[in-house]
C-alpha cells in the first residue's frame, strides 16, 4: 500500500472485530429473537512505515476506537492480523509479549478519564517504566519524570501535583509524557485533541509533530476532524461502517478524493471561510452497524449507486491515488473530484 | 435523533429566543450539517432569534450573523461573523484563528497561542489575555481595555482604544 521498500513497522490485514449483543441463549429461544452481532471492525487493511503517521477518520461509531484498542491488545481480534516488526500480535493479550508491548503506548481522548486521580503526576507518569521495569532504580525513574516533565512543556515541580490541578491541554501534556516513558517507537493516539479547544488543540499537535521529528516515532492517529488529519497525517484512511473505504496519501485524498464517501465527507466540513454558506447539505446519516446495508454499506447515502452496489461487496483495490473501495471508482464512471476548498473540521 | 427531539420540543411553545449550548459538538458531520441547517430554516421561517454556544469555529461560520468571542469571563470582540473570522481584530481572535488547521494547507508548524487560560480567580491585572499576548505594551498590564464599541462591532483592547494609549 506505501510505495517504501522497507518493511512497514505496523501492518495490519483483514482485521475483524464482532461484538455479540445478542441477549442469553434461553431469553433468544423463548422470545424468538436472532442473533445480534455488530461487526465493529470488518476486514481493514492497512499498514504504517517507521517515522510516519497513517490516520483514520470516519463519523461516529465507523471502527476507529475499536482499530485502536485491537492494535494494543485491549480487546480481540475475530479474525485478521496485526504484525508489529513482523511479530504476529493478533491474539496476544495485553501487555504480551513484554518486549513488543514496551515499544507501543497510546494515548486517549479524554485526558480527565484517562489519568488515575489520586496518584501524584510523578507516580501516573512512572508507572510504565516500573511495570515495563525499564528504570528500576527508584531515583533514576523519578530524574526520568523530571526530565519528561520539561520535555512536554512542563516543570519537574508539577509531578508532585495531582491530576485536577492541571487543564485539559496540561493533562494532554502528562499522557504524553507517560506514553514516551519506555521509549516507545510506536504510538497510537486515539483523538488526543477531540476535547481541546483550538488553541490547546494547536499546541498539543505542535509538540506531536516535535516529537516525531525528535524520537522517530510512528503514530497512528485517530480523529474525525478532516483538518487535523490534514495536518499531521502522511497517510489517510477513511472508514465506514466497519470497513475502509479509500486510503491515500494525505497530500492528495482530500486534493483528489476518489469514494462518494470521502467526498460527501470534505462536502460537509463547516467551512471557515463561509465560501459556501447557503449550499444545500448532503442528507442521511449513519445507518445501524447491527443490520448494516447489504452490498456496499454506503449505497443508500451514495448519488452513485446502482443495481450492482446494492447487492455485491466492492472490493478494496487500487485507485488513482491509493486504494478504494467502490465499485463507481472501479468501473471509471465518476466524475473527476473536484478540488477540495480551504475547510477547517470541527474545532 | 436525539439532538432534533430536543430542538423540536424547545420548538413546541414558539419561542422568541433559543439559546442553544454546544448544539453539534456530541454529533458526526453530517448529522452537525443537518442540525445547522435545521436551526437556520428556523430562524428564517418563525423569526426567531438564537444565541449559539460553541467553540467550534465552522459552526460558527456557517450559523450564525454575529459572532461575541470571551475570554477569561469577558466579551473581548464583537462583529459581524465575516469580519471578526476574516479579519480578526483582538490578538486573541486572530492567534484562535491561526491555529486552526486547515484543508489544503501544510504548515511545519501551526501558529500556537502560548501559555493556558488563566483561572478565573488569577486573573492577570489589566487586560487578562497580556501576558500570552504578541502586541502586548505596557498600558496592558496596568489598565483593563474596556469593551469600545465602533462602526465595526466592538473589541476590548488597548490597541484599538480611542485615546492612543500611553
Ligand atoms: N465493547 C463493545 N460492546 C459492544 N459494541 C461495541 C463495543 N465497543 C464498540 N462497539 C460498537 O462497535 C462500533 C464501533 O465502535 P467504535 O468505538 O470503534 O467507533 P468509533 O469510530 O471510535 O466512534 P467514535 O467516533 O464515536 O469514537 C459501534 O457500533 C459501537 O457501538
Ligand atoms: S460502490 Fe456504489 S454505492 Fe458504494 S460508494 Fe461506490 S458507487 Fe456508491
Ligand atoms: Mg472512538
């Protein structure tokens, strides 16, 4: 998928991930009801060169958390693969194997849920090395705080503070730190700016971009926010339902967006400079990942749809940009995109 | 679907005046375009008036006609939605601006606001954006700028104080 000759630090192929909703088997016999199955993650591909950032966007509920939680071990797989370095991952849990595991943090959304409360910032952001053991001297572990403290934009007085005495940007800051305590090479950020206003959000990206040009490191990176993504990404996936839908080169997904979906999706971004305030908005929303449509699962939203999207699966093959799934690209009956204006997402 | 059920009962007594707080920010893109549009038509067709709270910038842009931006508990620039977004005036407003990623553009480094907004019981003496501010001059540090309302709109900054500030 990347036209680099050397082996891609991350890849993952055919990733799938069900949640059973179903109710107890007895209450399913006697009310007569079916099985429910959400296929959160249905068959995504993709894979991630050392020093780049692969993002993923999609509305809510698409599969992107679930990517993010299946790549660390936090739930899963059904089915598919995920090589680290070309260490198979899929099946392993948590925190296994140790030495892989060490080399991937992740970074959540909320940075008021995903620090403990009632540790001191110094113990939060220690706690990787200790259970990792990478700095088992006590002493040594707490110079290494101090020095990550400064590294994020922080100062070594602030680890003997506590969560709450900080802002959301300031918390952002202490997961970062956290995050490259064990050194890490790969990290995956799952809407780390989301609950930033803009100018947090701006200053959280900077020391991200910093970071990386700093440690080398690889990131996968996960936002609905188009514009964001824009920014930091070197490759975009955008997903559907479960499945992803187009993936390219940031510089030319949103220049030249191949799927009806990548398209629908730049068509709504609120537009800061009101160039197009009064164009009607594309309707439908986001139909139940529980009964998802047969046949390509965007047909009842797409302009382009016809008999043969509605009955048979497009395959995820290559487009002019990348890769794509829609049977329109395929058949070469799309008009050319049109240029994308200056839009920012959501702030 | 939540959201509209909400704003068609908030409907339901024919209000004059809507206020609505972070109507889009739990919402997908598409559902967001379609709660804007919505409360658009709203407006035109029953007149009634809506004061929206957000921080998001593109709604904003695609809502409303005039746009009050605070800081630190204050009104700090008031205008007409094109102008105080195109052409902001209080160093604030355009340092928010600037950070703001856009489509189609690349930057090494996005323009950042340094620094974090103050407590509200730390307030900076004098104007409370001058210690992160670019333009800052001494008068900021010693008197507030109070809100000086022109042709324009209004800003609270001493850079556009009618006196030329000393
Ligand atoms: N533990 C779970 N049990 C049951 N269903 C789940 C679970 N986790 C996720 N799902 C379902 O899987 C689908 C994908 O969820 P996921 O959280 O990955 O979406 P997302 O793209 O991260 O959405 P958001 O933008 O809202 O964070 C959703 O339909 C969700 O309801
Ligand atoms: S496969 Fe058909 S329905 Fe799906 S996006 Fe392409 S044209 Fe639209
Ligand atoms: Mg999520």
């Amino acid at each position: 998928m990347s036209h680099h000759n050397e082996a891609p630090l991350l890849e993952v192929s055919g990733l799938r991930k069900s949640f059973d909703l179903s109710k107890p088997f007895i209450n399913r016999v006697i009310e007569r009801s079916e099985r429910q199955l959400v296929k959160a993650v249905d068959g995504v591909d993709f894979t991630i060169q050392r020093g780049q950032t692969l993002s993923l966007v999609g509305e809510s509920g698409c599969g992107k958390s679930t990517v993010a939680k299946l790549i660390m071990g936090l739930t899963r797989p059904s089915g598919g693969s995920i090589r680290f370095e070309g260490a198979e991952l899929a099946g392993q849990v948590a925190g296994k194997p140790a030495h892989v595991r060490r080399r991937m943090q992740m970074i959540f959304q909320d940075p008021y849920a995903s620090l403990n409360p009632r540790w001191r910032v110094a113990r939060i952001i220690a706690e990787p090395m200790k259970s990792f053991g990478t700095h088992p001297d006590p002493e040594a572990r707490r110079r290494e705080v101090d020095r990550l403290l400064e590294f994020v934009g922080l100062g070594a007085a602030d680890g003997d503070k506590f969560p709450h005495e900080f802002s959301g940007g300031q918390r952002q800051r202490i997961s970062i730190a956290r995050a490259i305590s064990t050194k890490p090479e790969f990290l995956v950020c799952d809407e780390p700016t989301s609950a930033l206003d803009v100018s947090v959000q701006a200053q959280i990206l900077n020391l991200m971009r910093e970071l990386q040009r700093e440690l080398g490191l690889t990131y996968l990176f996960i936002s609905h926010d188009l514009a964001v993504v824009n920014y930091i990404s070197d490759w975009i996936g955008v997903m559907y339902l479960g499945r992803l839908v187009e993936l390219a080169p940031a510089a030319e997904i949103f220049a030249k967006p191949q799927h009806p979906y990548t398209r629908l999706l730049l068509d709504t971004v609120p537009d800061i400079s009101m160039s197009n305030r009064d164009i009607e908005r594309p309707a439908g929303e986001v139909p139940n990942p529980i009964t998802p449509p047969p046949g390509c699962h965007f047909h009842p939203r797409c302009p382009h749809a016809n008999a043969r999207c509605k009955t048979e699966m497009p395959e995820f093959i290559a487009s002019a940009t990348g890769h794509a799934r829609c049977h329109a690209v395929q058949e070469g009956r799309l008009s050319a995109p049109t240029t994308a204006p200056a839009a920012a997402g959501a702030v | 679907m939540r959201q509209r059920v909400v704003i068609a009962l908030a409907l339901c007594a024919e209000p004059r005046l809507i206020i609505a707080d972070e109507p889009t920010t739990a919402l997908d893109v598409s559902v967001q375009a379609q709660i804007i549009a919505l409360l658009r038509k709203l407006c035109k067709e029953t007149g009634a008036s809506v004061i929206l709270v957000t921080h998001d910038m593109g709604v904003i842009a695609e809502t409303a006609d005039r746009v009050a931006v605070m800081y630190a508990g204050r009104v700090i620039e008031v205008g007409a939605v094109a102008d105080v977004l195109r052409a902001p005036r209080h160093p604030y407003t355009a340092g928010l601006m600037a950070s703001i990623p856009r489509i189609g553009e690349k930057p090494d480094i996005l323009p950042q606001i340094d620094g974090a907004m103050p407590r509200l019981t730390a307030r900076p003496e004098g104007c409370a954006f001058n210690p992160r501010c670019p333009k800052q001059m001494d008068i900021c540090t010693r008197l507030r700028p109070g809100l000086v309302e022109d042709t324009q709109g209004a800003v609270a900054c001493h850079l556009f104080s009618k006196e030329p500030a000393t």
